[in-house]
C-alpha cells in the first residue's frame, strides 16, 4: 500500500537532496555518476508531485476566483438595474 507524502516532507526531502548532492565522491575521490542519476531521478519525481499539486491547488483557486466573480457580477446587476429605474423617475 502507498502512503501519501506531506509537502513538508517532500521539501525535506529535496533539502536533504541537495545536502547530499555534494557529497557524490566514492571512497577513491571519483564522482559517482550512478548515485546522482539515481538522487536526480528521485528528487525529478518530487518535483513532478508538487508541480502536480501546485497546478491542481492552482485550478480549484481560479475556479473559486471564477464562482466569487460570477457571483459578483449577479449581485452588482440588480444594483444597476435599481440605479437606472431611479435615474428614470
């Protein structure tokens, strides 16, 4: 079964990512090439979740902006029509 991981913990992650990216040398002082794919494999997943979860915290906020304005423009059009009926006596 897979656990959901919090934002936070996935922004731990990435930290503890970078702190670990300096340090890819193997006991020999060479890079070691398969422990960075591997390290920039892992932390592109995670960013790939939280783009994810940006775009669809990012799509409910404008469909709530989109609710609150059409419910705006409904409540102001009455006002109108009220202020022209006014203009009129």
């Amino acid at each position: 079964m897979t656990r959901e991981i919090s934002l936070e913990e996935m922004l731990k992650k990435l930290e503890n990512d970078v702190k670990l990216a300096e340090n890819f040398d193997d006991d020999n002082g060479r890079l070691d090439i398969a422990s960075m794919n591997k390290q920039m494999d892992n932390t592109n997943a995670i960013l790939d979740i939280l783009e994810s979860k940006f775009d669809t915290i990012n799509a409910n906020l404008d469909a709530m902006l989109s609710a609150i304005e059409s419910q705006q423009a409904i409540k102001e059009e009455p006002e109108e029509e009220t202020k022209e009926e006014e203009k009129k006596e």
